[in-house]
C-alpha cells in the first residue's frame, strides 16, 4: 500500500491504523494532529482509522522550547 506522509511517498507492507504509523515515526508519545485527506482525524479514532492506498497523510506536532 502506497500513502503520501507529509509530502513524502511511503509504501506500507500491512494495512496500518494512525495508530501504528505514530509508533512506527516515533510519534506515539506526542501531542499531534492529524489529517487525512483533508479532513483532521480526532484522537480518540486514531486506533480506528485504518490506512488506505493513495491516502495522504499530514502530521504536525508540536514542539517544545522557550
């Protein structure tokens, strides 16, 4: 499956949730929006969205500093 992550191209091997695509970027532990295809995905489905071929995926996080 082929997905566009943040403007990027990616191929995943399995069907993938946002979920699983946090973990796999090292993102789980952050506070994050996500959108895909232009529609922002709330938090509380992210273990519920699944992933599929063509989907553009944009992640923005926050970053901490003073």
């Amino acid at each position: 499956m082929n997905i566009t992550l943040n403007g990027e191209r990616r191929s995943l091997a399995t069907p993938t949730t946002l979920t699983q695509l946090l973990l796999a970027e090292g993102l789980a532990e952050r506070r994050v929006a996500i959108e895909v295809n232009g529609e922002i995905v709330p938090r509380s489905l992210h273990g519920e969205r699944a992933l599929a071929d063509g989907d553009t995926i944009e992640i923005v996080h926050a970053l901490g500093g003073g």
